[in-house]
C-alpha cells in the first residue's frame, strides 16, 4: 500500500507537510473557538445588572455552634428563585421556591412549608439563620442595596473585596476568569457561610 502511495506521489514529503499545516490549523481555530465560548460570562460592570442566571457549587455552614455543608443548585429568574440542597450521595435534602412577596420549603422528609420570607423557613425546617433573599445579589458580589455601608477594597491582587449589609458582612474572596465570584464568604456574630461556587451561567 505504502509503494503504490508513493508511486502515485500522494506520500510525498511535500504533501506530508502541507496534511501537519492544515491539522496544525485546524487545531489553533478549534482552540479558538473554545475559548470564545469560555469568555463569554459577563465582566464585573454586567454582573451587577444581571437578573437572571443559574449556579452550583458547595456551602458550608457555622451557625451558633452548628455545623455542615450541602451541594446546592440555584436558579433565579429576576426575583424569583429556586434552591436545591443536596445532601451526601447528591441526595435532595430541601427545595426553597418564592419570590419578593412568598416562599416555599419542601423536604426530604414532606414537610412543606409556606411563610413570606425564606429566612423563616430555613429557620424553621433546617435551623439554619441564612439570609437567602439578600444571597440572591451577594453571590455575584454586589449589595442589596446601593447604599451598602463600610465597603472594604483591597489594592493588592490577593485582597478580598466586600460590603457590610444588614449587619452581614460580605467578602468575595475569589473570583474565575469570567469575573464570576467563585468564593464568597457572608458572615455576622455567631454565623458564618461559605459558598464555592463551581459553575454559572446565564
């Protein structure tokens, strides 16, 4: 097969170089176009005009002595959300539901509970003291309000940016290369949460 390949010309040194150009050309617009598609989140000026997105990650949590961690997907439409916490094995452990006016818990156990702020609900179902309705601005890194007091910068790039709000203070210790927050710790006395965020979208 390699003789009559030869004898035709079609292994030729010439043309084996001219095949290595073209895959080595196909190859660099390939790994172009990936990397188009990984940039294309918002930079941080968007990020505090978004409404709508989706993102998923690990929280772990200290509150008043009580201590754990769930994997969680959330998904927020303007003001109205969804939030699923997983337990060990990726097992559902609650489902929050609600918008500015209502929320709704349900478990893994049935319990189903309705109240007007997810805070109470949290409280009630899980225990856990977890500001859930101002999550939906700080997990991208800008407060609830524009009025936010005490913000604290860093001028090295190591240094943590963030804003005490409603007696919270709010740290986004990481970011990825999107500018998306990737660590982002909210924490007050006797309460501390820390969210790694492992993907978004939008």
């Amino acid at each position: 097969m390699l003789r009559m390949l030869r004898k035709r010309g079609l292994l030729s040194v010439s043309n084996i170089q001219h095949a290595n150009w073209m895959c080595v050309c196909l190859l660099a617009f390939l790994t172009g176009c990936a990397t188009q598609k990984d940039a294309s989140g918002p930079d941080s000026q968007q990020l505090t005009q978004v409404t709508s997105w989706k993102a998923q990650g690990k929280l772990a949590y200290d509150v008043n002595g009580q201590r754990g961690n769930f994997s969680f997907r959330w998904i927020q439409s303007n003001r109205a959300y969804e939030i699923v916490l997983f337990g060990p094995l990726g097992i559902s452990v609650a489902t929050i539901t609600g918008n500015e006016v209502s929320a709704r818990i349900t478990t893994a156990e049935g319990l189903m509970l309705s109240a007007p702020r997810p805070e109470q609900l949290l409280q009630e179902a899980l225990g856990l003291d977890m500001p859930v309705s101002a999550m939906t601005d700080w997990l991208r890194g800008v407060p609830r309000n524009k009025g936010a007091s005490d913000k604290v910068e860093g001028s090295t790039k190591t240094a943590v940016e963030g804003f005490n709000e409603l007696g919270w203070q709010v740290e986004v210790q990481r970011r990825d290369k999107s500018m998306n927050p990737s660590r982002v710790r909210i924490s007050r006395p006797g309460a501390n949460f820390l969210v790694i965020v492992k993907g978004w979208s939008y």
